[in-house]
C-alpha cells in the first residue's frame, strides 16, 4: 500500500521512528481485550489478549470474532492469511512477525524478522513464508528458523512482491526497475525496466501483471515479456490500493487539491473487455483499502483509516446502510487482509492490535488446509534435577533412548582418519646452543617468548601466514590474491579477551603506552570510534562541545561533551561511549541513513566501513550543527557556552561552514545564482581515460576541482520554462576554518587513481632526491619540501617517499573575480612568499594536515577503521607536561605514536584513506577555548517524575536543600542497579572452560545516592529509575530489584527520570569533588559512563580486601561486621548503599583512621578465616536483625 497522502498521523509511525515506541498497553485499549486476563499491579502481561469465549455470531453477516495483541505499542505494517495453514501472519513496524492458529487467534509463533525495517509484505509458501523488507527479502520456516537470506542493494527501496508460480518471484518498489527472483537457486534472473518508477502494489490474473504506482497510475503488462499492454491513469495524486476480479479493476486513491492531496469518494472502475473506464463508485468512507469478496456477486469491501467498512457492488450504487464499523485500539487502521476462503477479514491497527470479522461462530481460512504441526510438549520437567556443579555426578544419570540405529557421531571409517598434532618446531637458536649429557640436551632460554607457552599451529599455512614470505613477489599472483597482502600488525582489528574477572585483569597498558585515552571496540556501532577521536582532538570542537548543554534527552552535542569530558579526565585508561552510541541509535535520521549496523554486520565486516564512516562523518556534523542552532539556554542550565555562537549560526558553522555560490546557466542565457553552504567536501576524480596516460595530477589540482565543480546537468529554466540542459558551476564566498574532505574511494577506479598518483609523485621525489644528493650546497628548503623534520638535515628514505600523494599543507587563496587557487605547500615556500599570517590579510590561507581516517581491508577480520591524529601542543601539555607535536595512530584502545609519513602513506592494497581533516594554521588562536562548566547546583533540587502512576507516598527519597549542597570531600552513599539488554556471546573450549567473545550489553536502571554526614544521614537524596527506550531481555530481578514494567513510563510507580538527568546529577557531585562510598564502585561508573578520580572513590570492595584474595561480597561483610542481614530476596540500592557507608564508617574505627595498618591486618585475617568456615554463606538464624529495624530507617519513615 502507498502510505503518500493519508492522513498526517501516520507519519509519526514511519519506520526509523519506532525504536522510541514503549512496548506497553496503552490506556485507552477497548476493554474486550482485556478479558480473562490477570493484570499484575506492578506490570501488564504482553501475550495475546483474547476476548471472551460467547461471542454471538450472525451467519452470512460479518462480526467481530477476535481481538488479539500482536506487539504492544508498535504499530502493524502487514498482515496475511495463510494460504496453505489455519494461520494468519503479521509483521509489525519494528521487524517482528508474529503468527496465530486458527480463528481463536492462538499465538503460534512469534520472531524478529528485521532489527530495523518495518515488514512490508509476506508472502506463505509450501515450506515457508517470505517476509519482505526495505532492501532484504526472508524466507524462513514458519517456527521462525531462517531458510535464506536474500540482501538487495541498500539503495533500494522495496514495497511488493507477487509470486507468479511455485518458484519465481517478482520484487518492485521506488525504483525504476522490477526484480524477478528464483526461488530455487536464490539468484536474480531478470532486471525489468520500469517506465514510471514507484510499483507499490503488484495483482496477476491470468492475462496481465497488474503494477499500481505512487503517480496514480496502473499499468497492464504481458505476461511473457512484461511489456506495458495498455495503462489507466487513475488519480492525479496518488494510489492507495486497488484489486482485479474477473473483467473488472477497481482503485481508491487521492486527487490533487489546492491544499494539498486529498482522499477521493470516488472508486474508480474499469473494464478490462473494453480496456475503458465505467462510471465512477461514490462512497460513503474515505478508502484506503479495497479488496473483492466475491460470492454470489462481484461485491467490493472498501476500508477507511478510521475503521469504517462499507460493501457494495462495483457497478451499482453504493448504500449507507451497509456501512458497519470496526473499533481500533490506535487511532488508524494499519493493514487489511481477506481470506482465501472469503470467510474471514483481518484488520491491523496502529497499536498493534489485530481484529478478526467473520461471517459464521467457525470460520475456516482456506477451503482446503493442511494440518499444523505443533511443538511437542517438553519433557524436561519430569526428568531428575542434576547439580552440574558436584564434579563427581555421573553423566550416566541422563535418559538417553535406547536404540539399535547408527548415531549421528557414528562417523564411518571411510569418512575419518585420525589426524594426530604434530609437535611445533624446535627453535634454531636452542639446537645451535644445546649441549648433551647423555640423551638429554640443555640449552639456555632465548628469551623469545614468555616461559612454558609454545604456539601450536594446526594448519600449515597458519604458521606463515603472517610472514612476508606468504606474498607473492610475481605482480599476477598479486592481483589474483589480493588477500595475501600483508596488514602491519598495529593496523590489524584489535579485540578485548574477557576472563573471569571480566576486564579488570585485561593489559590495556601494553595497546596504549601513552596517556591519552583509546575508546573500547565491543559496543555496538562503535565503528565511529576513529572519528569521536578526530573531533576530541580539534581544540576549538572540543571546548565549544564542553560547554554545550540543553535540555533535549538525546542530545548528541550533550552527549559528546560527556564523553570529551571523559576522554579529557583519564590517564591511559580506555573510555565508552555508551551513552553517546545510544542517543546515537534513538535518531532517527541515523537509521534513514543506514548508520545502524547490526551486529551480525558489524562483526563479519559486510557493511562497507569506507562509505559507512563517510555518511557519518556527514551526519555527525549536520547534526552538532543543528543542536547548537536549536540550544536554548534554560534556567536550570543557564551559561552553557552561548558567548560562542550567534542567534543566526552555530559554533560548528563557524568552524566547518563554506559559503558558496551555485550559478545555473542555460543554453538560452539565462543565469540563476543562489547561496548556500557546506561542512564538508567530496572529492570528485578526473575521468578515468586519462588515468591510463599516468598524467599528473596534483592533490591540490584535484581539491580544486572537487570545490569548484562544474558540470552538465538538466535543470529548470524560468526563461524557457521547461527543463533545460545547464552548466552548474559551484564558487566560494568564505572558506571554512576546518577543512573537512570525504575522499570516496569507493570503487577500484579511485584506488587505481591514487595509486598512479603516487607512482607519479615517487619517482619524481626519488629524481629529485638524486639530483640534491649530487649537489653538496644544497638548500634546506629542498629537505624540507622532501618531507625531511625540521631543522634536521636527513635524507628520508626511500621507504618513507612510497604511496604518498597527499601534502602535509596546502594554500588557498580568494581572487578578486570569486576564483580560488590552490596549491600544494611545503614549509619552503615561506621563504619565498613570507609566513603565512601575514597574508591572511589578502585572502591567503595556509591548511595543515591535521587528521586522515582509513579503512584497513583484512579479509580475515572484516576490516577496520583507524585514524592518524596530529596531536597538538595543549594536549601534550595536560597529558604529559610537554609542549610538542606528535602523530598517533588512533585503533580503538591501542594508541601508538608514529612517524608523520605514515599518516600519509596510502598502500591501496590494504590501507584506504577515507577522511581527511584540514585546519588553518593558527586555528586556536581565533576562538576562546576556555570550558566553563555549565552544570548547575539546581539539578540536585527536586523534579517532576516520567511516570504517570507516581505518588508522593511512593516517594524513596528526600531531594537536598539548599542549605544541604554537598562540599568538598562529602561522603556520599552511592549504588546502582543495573539490566541487560543483550546477552553475553561466549564459546566452550575443548577442555571445558568456557571463553567470553562479547560480553553482556548493560543498561543502568536505577541510581541511588544516600547522605554520608548530617542529621540526616543515611537517608537518600536520589531514587532514580531510569527510563530506557531499548528493549530489555533480563531484568535480574533477584540481583537488581527491578520489575518488568518499573522502568515504564505508563505503568511504572517509581520516580522515573531519564538517565540524562540523572547522569548530570553525578557529575555535578563529581566536579563538586564529593568522595562516593559504594561496594564494587568500578563497574557502576562504568555502566553508567563516568570516569571519577581515584581519590574520590572509597570501595569497600577494596576496604576489606587483601592481596591475592578473593573479593568479599556486601551480604557478608555486613553481616560479618554490622550483623546485619541484607539482600534477602532482591537487592535494594538504598540498603546496599546504607550499609557501605556503615560498613566505611567501620573501616575508620578498626584501623584508627587507617593509621594502625597491622592491627587492620589481623581483622581481616580473622575475617578470611571466618569466611572459608562459613563457605562464604551467611547463615539464616531466627531474630537476625536488619537494616529495616536500624534507627535511620525510622528516621526516613518520619520525614
């Protein structure tokens, strides 16, 4: 169906907007559905809501039989009947496809098809059910296992399908070209061209292929060649839907007003005996879908958004008496369906309700359906419980069915061979030194790797395959195995190995020697990592960013500034980003843009990293840009940085802004000139015939031409007024302060240009290389321009001259007849036309290098993105107390210092430029770069809660006074409760131990902070529930005290908040300088995504902890020291942040304000020993005492 013209309502359910959808049961859902259902107070069941059994049904007039909740909350895209099964399939606006048995609309299965699109058409088969998306088309078992996987180009934009027969299939959508698909070898076998573009609805009868357009349009077409056989111009706006049946076609659509589209009464009819238009059908309801149910006639049932249906026959009139309504949960019906058996009517709505009309009390779907296979019941239950923890239980104790056939594991002798390892090699070193004594030979150790490890290779080309010698030195073997190109061993895709203990025994350290801070990797989306690192590293980007603050939740200026803020506070140690990739994934413009990856793509390297970091580099820009214009400075936020942008501009314009000219002039004369401006640029290439001739180009000719473009287009002539042919040329009015250049190196034309053109600029630095060295007076300009250090009279190698075509510097000037020169610099120039400030005064400025990110092609790892940085004076002055300028090479977490040729050189092999960052010379001294903090005192004081159901009885805290804002050195009580919301990828090894691959996504769901001193100390000041927009697959109830539905907007009774604000509320508290008191403080901080000084965190984790000893858990050490009995059933965060503060509070008496150590020592001695007795389990006495009978528990309940 054609969503182009309905009413404006749908738009807020477009695909990309659904990830902010919360899957809860809205208020205002019919009451019949909520029959025979238990709705827990605390939450809302989400399974299918049936209606009540006696539902009294007329024969041969249609009534609501059913209502069922497929997703809730998210709206319904599709449905459809079975054509082989009692069973109707639905697919939502989220990608999730849910089926139900039979008409009591029984849930029969139920998985997500797509983790982005919405689903846009199913299709039942034999085996199977195809699911159609934006660009990928899946055919999977109707238990929701996947039987092929079909991707399109991501350019399509696919809305139909119709299968012609049992295995070919035909695919449209806004294109100009129709796909015909086997079902049998999975490949394309036709392309067909379409003249009008746009084939959103696809019919067949056995004459014509029907094929209806977003113009209006329908056209017939032959069967056997698809040729157009005749065409109906239907509406002048658009088609909505239309239906073939016997000789006749009907079509509802929209017609062109004066305001706009608007919904046409009238059905069109026509005759496919005369191929003519019959008299127009005017109706009651505004249709949107229309489908014939023929029985004993040829009747037509027309259906409105608002739910109304009305019958009629095509060729007569139309009566309001057979109007009848349906009752949608949403405000819009989404999807209409009609059985094979025409007994049976679906209807789909936009709160994910799905409604079934039928004319008798036992309808069937199809005439003839095959019986439903049904999972068998398990048997799981009735079996013994076994304890995989005793390492003596018999694995004899599991059932397993007698039986005389071959097992599986079974493997013939014919088919096996065994295959013994072969011991590695003896180093050469230790046969050369070894000396014998007897039959035993003694050798000392070379040193060249860690004691008892011996690598064992199984394969024999593993062994070598990271040698040089694995490169084929023939130029043929090199193109036809472009994989054995070797990938330095720094560049390569970096990953983090998890233990037991997670990543706290991981050595960062040996990736990163230096003090800046990497950027871990196993995030999703955090391919960009290259490029937060790129904008870090821009003085004037980084400060402006600090001090942006608003009030939008996710806002990706706000959030950036955090993560700077981060970056800016550690030493050495990577950082996450967190919660800058999860507003990252809320935008919906990212998913539009295809940003999203998934993480199926994400891992094996399908997405194109090159053009992917591309489109983000663009977006990320747009989109700072557009925050900073939107920022209001609030009173709660007032001084946020607006001393740096106008009321007209934002910072990021200033800085990234190029002001144009675009001139249009027509073969008639006639020129038109309008302004715009750019934030970045993209390279545009000579063509490639002259490529061939290895003609030169320099870097600054083809920037040149990439800035100024000129080309031939067709466009609108208000002269001639009609499209003409143009000449578009592009000049500059102002050029920005950072130039940012997209080098589109998408295809194996642009890498054979930058390789030629490295050629070229080689030989010609070698000649003139040998013609200095010839000379002995030589100029230093001439080392200079060679790339030589300053000031250092050394001949670069011949290695260092290789793959390099890009210029460290290059000048721009604005002539007086809007023209711009470019032009390769060198620091020699200087002598001959004079520093480059003073001529800034006529137009003339001088760019640097400051940044290129590459995509690193490995076929074995996928690929990555780096980045190489040139890091400025005012970094290495925080960082490390020096004042220089360094290259670095930027791979996630490992950062290494390089040298500056190789920032530039460009093996096109393996190491792709994709980005590159230009600033002006002097660039920091044009903007103020001081951070004002913009985070306020008034985000402690109290705020309004998300939840609707929140009552002040319910409220767990008392938010600060003003007299109470904490100090320096303020204790505060801190703990966090967390959720997951995906689970953790790991792997079991041959001898049983298990490896984590990915570790557990987390999400903090609830923050509580509790007063460390006063009169009021121990009772809370934060309760947070933070409200989350992602799905959440495990609450950990029994660990976190979170509930399905406590972080739920519409049914949750917590203080409910989001975590933007929240997270402004710690970090005040951190820049305040308060010291958190907390127990395991070190993944709260992470999870949450702060980074606080050491000095500011007492971890009693730590506290009670000694070396090379097990970590002591909260339950025991409160029980040991307090006798308390805490976390009985579920953790609570205001008890466990309670009892850290007593238990710090008791850490200052046991060891006298830490000044008597050894007298601590034997506390904790005594505590281990106790510990091992116990097992480390508290044991249940009766009349134990607890936090709830402590006096400062009375003492919240008074206030």
């Amino acid at each position: 169906m054609n969503f182009e013209g309905l009413d404006p309502g749908l738009a807020e359910y477009a695909p990309t907007m659904h990830s902010a959808l919360d899957p809860v049961l809205d208020a205002h859902l019919n009451p019949s559905l909520l029959q025979n259902v238990e709705l827990d107070p605390e939450g809302v069941a989400l399974e299918a809501l049936p209606v009540q059994e006696s539902v009294h049904i007329m024969e041969g007039v249609y009534s609501e039989l059913h209502s069922v909740v497929a997703e809730v909350g998210v709206p319904v895209s599709v449905s459809h009947f079975d054509l082989h099964e009692e069973m109707l399939w639905v697919g939502s606006h989220g990608g999730h496809a849910t089926s139900f048995f039979g008409p009591a609309l029984e849930r029969y299965s139920s998985f997500q098809v797509n983790g982005s699109d919405d689903i846009r058409q199913i299709q039942s088969l034999e085996n199977g059910i195809l699911f159609l998306t934006k660009n990928n088309l899946k055919y999977m078992a109707r238990g929701g296992l996947i039987i092929f996987d079909y991707l399109l180009d991501e350019n399509e934009d696919m809305h139909s399908l119709l299968l012609t027969d049992s295995s070919t299939l035909l695919i449209g959508g806004l294109q100009n070209h129709i796909l015909e698909l086997d079902l049998n070898t999975v490949q394309e076998t036709q392309k067909y061209a379409v003249e009008t573009p746009g084939v959103t609805i696809m019919r067949q009868t056995n004459r014509f292929f029907f094929c209806g357009h977003t113009s209006g349009k329908v056209s017939l077409r032959d069967l056997r060649t698809f040729k157009v056989e005749h065409e109906f111009d239907a509406f002048s706006g658009s088609l909505s839907d239309f239906d073939v049946h016997g000789n006749l076609l009907a079509a509802c659509g929209f017609s062109s007003r004066l305001t706009g589209l608007a919904c046409d009464r009238f059905l069109k009819v026509y005759d496919l005996r005369m191929m003519r238009a019959i008299t127009p059908l005017q109706v009651h309801v505004d249709p949107a879908f229309l489908r014939f149910i023929p029985t004993y006639t040829s009747r037509l049932a027309i259906i409105s958004q608002s739910g109304q249906c009305q019958f009629c026959e095509p060729t007569g009139l139309a009566n309001p008496a057979d109007i009848f309504h349906v009752n949608p949960v949403g405000p819009l019906l989404m999807t209409f369906d009609v059985s094979a058996s025409k007994q049976a009517l679906a209807f789909g709505d936009s709160e994910g309700c799905v409604h079934l009309w039928t004319d008798s009390p036992e309808p069937s779907f199809n005439p003839y359906s095959r019986e439903t296979e049904f999972a068998l019941p398990c048997l799981v239950d009735s079996l013994p419980p076994l304890d995989w923890s005793q390492d003596l239980l018999p694995l004899s104790l599991i059932p397993v069915p007698l039986t005389t056939d071959t097992l599986l594991s079974d493997w013939p002798a014919a088919n096996s061979a065994p295959a013994p390892r072969r011991a590695p090699p003896v180093d050469a070193e230790i046969l050369r030194t070894m000396k014998k004594v007897g039959f035993i030979g003694y050798a000392p150790n070379p040193r060249t790797r860690l004691r008892n490890q011996i690598p064992y290779r199984l394969k024999e080309s593993d062994s070598e395959f990271d040698s040089f010698s694995q490169v084929t030195e023939s130029p043929i073997g090199r193109e036809e195995e472009p994989h054995l190109h070797m990938v330095s061993k720094k560049y390569r895709k970096v990953t983090i190995k998890y233990s037991k203990l997670g990543l706290e025994d991981f050595d960062f350290k040996h990736y990163n020697k230096t003090l800046f801070a990497g950027l871990e990797p196993h995030i999703p989306n955090a391919y960009c990592n290259c490029m937060i690192q790129v904008l870090y590293f821009l003085e004037p980007v980084r400060c402006l960013i600090q001090n942006h603050l608003c009030q939008k939740e996710f806002c990706l200026a706000c959030e950036l500034g955090f993560l700077f803020h981060m970056l800016d506070l550690s030493r050495g140690d990577p950082c996450q980003g967190n919660n800058f990739l999860r507003a990252f994934r809320t935008i919906p413009e990212a998913s539009a843009l295809g940003l999203i990856l998934a993480d199926s793509d994400e891992a094996s390297g399908k997405g194109n990293l090159a053009r992917l970091i591309q489109r983000w580099n663009r977006f990320i820009l747009t989109q700072l840009h557009q925050d900073m214009q939107e920022l209001e400075v609030p009173q709660a936020y007032r001084g946020a940085g607006g001393s740096f942008c106008s009321s007209g501009d934002s910072v990021i314009g200033q800085l990234f802004s190029c002001e144009m000219e675009n001139c249009s002039l027509c073969r008639c004369g006639s020129e038109t000139v309008r302004a715009s401006s750019t934030l970045l640029f993209t390279l545009s290439y000579p063509d490639g015939s002259n490529n061939k001739t290895g003609k030169n180009y320099d870097f600054a000719q083809v920037l040149k031409r990439s800035i100024c473009l000129e080309q031939n287009t067709q466009a609108w002539c208000d002269n001639c007024e009609k499209y003409q042919p143009t000449i578009q040329t592009r000049n500059i009015r102002h050029l920005p302060d950072i130039l940012v250049i997209n080098c589109e190196v998408n295809s194996s034309k642009e890498a054979d240009f930058w390789r030629m053109q490295a050629e070229v600029a080689f030989k010609m630095a070698v000649k003139k290389r040998g013609e200095i060295s010839k000379n002995k007076e030589f100029a230093l300009a001439d080392w200079k321009e060679l790339g030589s250090p300053e000031g250092v009279l050394v001949c670069p190698s011949i290695e260092e001259l290789k793959n390099i075509w890009l210029p460290f510097s290059i000048r721009m000037k604005m002539t007086k007849n809007k023209g711009l020169d470019v032009c390769n610099w060198t620091d020699g120039d200087e002598v001959q036309w004079g520093p480059a400030r003073a001529e800034e005064e006529h137009g003339v400025y001088v760019y640097d290098l400051m940044a290129t990110v590459v995509h690193i092609l490995d076929s074995r790892t996928g690929g990555s993105l780096v980045a190489h940085i040139k890091v400025g004076e005012t970094y290495h002055q925080r960082k490390e107390g020096v004042t220089h300028q360094q290259w670095y090479l930027f791979n996630d977490f490992l950062i290494e210092p390089i040298d500056k040729h190789e920032a530039v050189q460009f093996d096109m092999n393996w190491k792709v430029p994709a980005i590159l960052y230009y600033i002006k010379r002097n660039l920091n001294s044009r903007y103020n770069l001081n951070i004002k903090n913009p985070i306020e005192a008034s985000v402690l004081l109290a705020e309004a809660s998300l939840a609707r159901k929140q009552r002040k009885t319910h409220t767990t805290f008392i938010p600060l006074m003003l007299n109470e804002m904490p100090q320096v050195g303020d204790l505060v009580g801190l703990d966090a409760e967390f959720v997951t919301l995906n689970e953790e990828e790991a792997e079991l090894r041959s001898d049983g131990t298990k490896s984590t691959i990915k570790p557990s996504q987390m999400s903090v769901a609830r923050i509580t902070c509790v007063r460390g001193q006063g009169p009021n100390e121990g009772i809370p000041f934060i309760d947070d529930y933070i409200s989350t927009q992602e799905q959440v697959v495990d609450y950990l109830t029994q660990y976190s005290g979170i509930k399905p539905g406590d972080l739920d907007a519409k049914i949750s009774s917590k203080h409910l908040t989001t975590l933007k604000s929240t997270y402004l509320k710690l970090r005040f508290l951190i820049d305040i300088g308060v010291k958190f008191v907390g127990h395991g403080l070190q993944k709260d901080f992470r999870v949450i995504n702060l980074m606080v000084p050491k000095d500011q965190v007492l971890d009693t984790v730590y506290l009670f902890h000694m070396p090379r000893k097990r970590m002591i858990s909260l339950r025991f050490l409160a029980w040991y020291f307090l006798d308390l009995k805490i976390q009985g059933e579920t953790h609570d965060s205001i008890e466990d942040a309670r009892t850290a503060l007593q238990l710090y509070r008791k850490y200052l008496e046991l060891s006298k304000n830490g000044t008597e150590p050894e007298s601590f020592h034997k506390v904790l001695k005594g505590l281990y020993e106790k510990g091992r007795k116990m097992d480390w389990k508290v044991p249940e006495p009766e009349g134990q005492t607890s936090p709830k009978n402590a006096a400062v528990f009375s003492s919240v309940l008074a206030l």
